[in-house]
C-alpha cells in the first residue's frame, strides 16, 4: 500500500509528519529522511491496531485547491 503524508518544519527545525487517511498517525524526526522512516513504523502500527480493532484501515479523504 502507498500513503500519502504531509511534512513540514516546525520552528525549532523538526519535521513533523502525518498520514491524514489515519487518524492520530503522526511521527517527527530532526531530520527529513528520519521523519520519513519514522512514519513509516507509525502507519505499519495504526493498520495493525485498526485491523485488531475491526475498523477499517483507512478513511477517505479529498484534497481540495481553495483560492483565496
């Protein structure tokens, strides 16, 4: 399965990363390649849970462009 996840720099120069289609799955790192291994093991963990729990694996979600 592929996700997609969102990454950005805090101000003290961490990076935060979560998966939106996983509620709660979210991992940081002080680097961007360690953040990114770092979700890795989060969502591996939240489909773990959530296939215990009997909810489903994944909510839907849509991007949408807002001009402002």
């Amino acid at each position: 399965m592929n996700f997609l996840v969102t990454i950005a720099r805090d101000e003290d120069g961490m990076w935060g990363v979560e998966c939106p289609v996983l509620p709660g799955c979210v991992s940081q790192g002080v680097t961007k390649e360690e953040a990114l291994s770092a979700i890795e093991e989060a969502i591996r963990l939240c489909l773990e849970v959530r296939t215990e729990r009997g909810v489903p694996l994944t909510l839907e979600i849509c991007q949408i462009e807002v001009p402002i």
